[in-house]
C-alpha cells in the first residue's frame, strides 16, 4: 500500500485530494488529508460579508462533506515535517504519519503581529481585516454604523492572498457608502506598497484611472514601518504618513508555521517549488499545491484551481516512473468586483500580463477581460455555486489549465 499524505485540506488540497481519488487505485493507495479545521471557508466570500451581501454561514461547510469517500481525514494541528524520514509529526498525541508522497497545501495567512502598532488595544475598533472570517464579521458590524470620516485600506507588503482583494474591498466601499447616503461623508484611500494600483502595468493604469474616477485616493510605494494607534496614523519607512478614522489593513502574509518549524520554507514560511512542475526543489517525493508555494504567480483560488488541474496528470505519469512535464504556466484568472453590479476579468500568467479581449470564447465571451461589464459580475457571484458543486467535489471545468491567448489583444 503506498501513502499519500496532502497536508492542507482547503482549496488546493482539497481539489487534490478528490481528483486523485478517482484516478489512483484506492486498493493500492492510501489518501489522507490532515487539517486543523473541520471547517472548510470559501474564502473569496469574506470580502463581500463587510457589506452585508454575504454573512458567516454562507461562506462555511463542514470539511469532511467535500472529501471524497476514499479518502481519510484528520483533524490536527502539524507539529513537524521530516522529509529525509518521510514522516509527518501531529500535535495531537504525538503521532507520525509515514508517506510515499507528501503533497504540501498549507496555505498563507495574515499576521499583523508582524507591524508594529497593528495589533494592539484598536484591532476590531478603529483597526479592522477581512481576509479571517473573525475580521470580516466584525468589520461589518462596524460599517453598519459607522457615520463617515478618513477609511483608509492598506497593504502591508506582497505577496497576499487574492492580490485584487484589496481593490474589490475599495470599489465596493464606495458602492456600499453611495447606497448608505454617506458617500461625500467618506474619504477613501487606498494605501499599496506596489507602484501602481496593481502588478501588471496595463491592469494597473486600467484600475487606477478607475480608482480617480470614484474619487479614491492612491498612495502608491508606501511601505508601513509601523502603525500609530493613538494618533491614528500609518507611517512608512521614509516616515510618510497617512491618517485615518477607520483602517482597513492587509498585514503580512506568511505560509504556515510548519514550514518553519521544519525548515523547508523561505523567509515567509513558503516552500520553494520549482515554477514549471510544482515539485519541492529540495525533495523528489514533495509537491506543493496552492498558497504553500513561492511560485511568481498569484495566491487565488484559480491559481489552485489550475495547479491541480495540471499537477494531477503529471504526478500520474511521475510515479510510473516518467519526468514530471513543465505544464505550469503561472495561469490565473481572477474577476474584479468593481460596484455598482459590474466586474472586470483579468486574465494572465508567468509571461503574459491581463490583456483586454473576451473570454473564453474570442469574439463572443461572454466576458470581457480588461473591461467593466454585469456579465463580469454575475461571473462572480456565480463562482460560489461552482466552488462548492464543481471545484471541491473534483469534477473538471470546460477550459483548459494553460492560458489561451485566443481573443485577447494587446
């Protein structure tokens, strides 16, 4: 019996672990999930719960409902990984799960300890996230009575999770302080350490001449040095300020504390993963899936979405004894909640920056990439059904994993 082990049981292991169950022989292998939660979250739904279009129970599902019968799971902290023992310690009771392969999905999250002055007496008062279902809940209390002033959404430094995020958020502030009849009550300014309002120079100009258009500033190369809770301030390493009534903040995001505590990680706890294959550059049996790794590309769900979509065949051919294929292209394809009831899709990879065209059919779409559309937002909103039906049960979506330049323009 050989042992597959995906540590990690949100999007990227999840997919895995239900698309490899119908694929290997379940006589010969055994797969199992380890997660600390029982809870699986739809992450992308969080940004929409401060605005009250979604709450906390439509974005949660028990865990074990989207693993597929054949597959184990167990609920428990990771204590350590061995990789030259091929072992995995639990903190609940010490035990070891032995592997063949070892599929590393462990995610990112935010740490704002890491700031100094972040997290403090005013974290969930004047201070807020939404990137934890915790933060989103609170901050949307917070909206529903806030009566205006200086909001102020910041970036503490990339890579984060879902990097078009933050822009939604803004976007759809603006919508939500216009329906609240507050609007001119409201300043909003939207804080990046980026040079522009997002990483690829022509989704950036697109954004921040959108940005200028609802009135929000943009404050661009500001990296936070520290936050000053008291005279409610944020303050760069150049000693920049930017005040604030309400701050809206993205802290750091690191890869999980295990990968520390194993020693396998960078800086920021992520796994060094070769770009092409997804293989763990130091170990011929890890693979890493989803935020975990410290591939160039976004951390997104489509991102995940389209890892699996290639790693499954070629770990299929790996342990037949064939090279692994370089089938990673970076390819991501995020919508942009803009407000109002419209979207944009953007739609890149390693080489290409989001072009303007349509999607995923050239000439017909029915989405326009690089371009406000409703179409683009029902895309959106839509996508949770397909999360939870199509995604998480392992089944396959029509359009392939490597990004078509087929109707797209520069």
């Amino acid at each position: 019996m050989k042992r597959l082990l995906i540590l990690g049981g949100g999007t990227a292991g999840t997919m895995a672990a239900n698309r490899l169950a119908q694929e290997l022989d379940l006589d010969e292998w055994e797969i199992t999930v380890v997660d600390q939660s029982k809870i699986h979250y739809y992450q992308p739904g969080f940004l929409f719960i401060p605005f009250e279009i979604y709450k906390k129970r439509d974005v949660i599902k028990p865990r074990r409902d989207y693993l597929a019968p054949g597959v184990q799971v167990i609920f428990s902290p990771i204590d350590v990984i061995e990789p030259d023992r091929n072992r995995v310690r639990l903190q609940e009771g010490g035990r070891w799960l032995h592997y063949d392969f070892l599929i590393i999905a462990t995610g990112t999250s935010p740490h704002p300890e890491e700031t100094p002055g972040l997290l403090g007496s005013e974290w969930y008062h004047s201070i807020f996230d939404f990137y934890t279902i915790d933060g989103a809940v609170h901050l949307a209390r917070r909206l529903r009575t806030w009566e205006g002033g200086n909001l102020v959404l910041n970036i503490v430094d990339m890579p984060i999770k879902c990097p078009v995020a933050p822009l939604e958020f803004i976007f759809l502030a603006d919508w939500y302080f216009h329906e609240q009849g507050i609007r001119d009550k409201v300043k909003l300014t939207f804080v990046t350490p980026l040079s522009g309002a997002f990483t690829k120079p022509k989704a950036a100009a697109v954004l921040g001449n959108m940005l200028e258009e609802r009135n929000i500033d943009l404050v661009t190369d500001f990296m936070v040095e520290r936050v000053d809770p008291e005279q409610k301030v944020l303050i760069s390493y150049d000693e920049q300020e930017v005040p604030y009534d309400l701050l809206v903040t993205i802290p750091l995001n690191m890869g999980s504390d295990v990968i520390a505590r194993s020693g396998i990680g960078d800086e920021l706890n992520y796994v060094p993963t070769d770009k092409y294959t997804l293989k763990a550059r130091d170990f011929d049996n890890i693979f890493v899936l989803g935020d975990a790794s410290n591939v160039p590309t976004s951390k997104a769900g489509s991102v995940a979405h389209f890892m699996v979509d290639v790693f499954v065949p070629n770990f299929l051919r790996y342990i037949d004894g064939l090279d692994l294929k370089p089938t990673f292209d970076g390819h991501a394809n995020c919508y942009i909640e803009s407000g109002f009831g419209k979207g944009i899709l953007i739609d890149f990879n390693y080489d290409v920056e989001p072009l303007p065209g349509k999607f995923p059919l050239p000439g017909l779409g029915p989405f326009s990439l690089l371009q406000e559309s409703v179409t683009n937002h029902w895309g959106k909103m839509i996508f949770r059904w397909m999360y939870w039906h199509i995604l998480m049960r392992g089944r396959t979506l029509p359009m392939p994993a490597q990004m078509m330049m087929a109707g797209k323009w520069s």
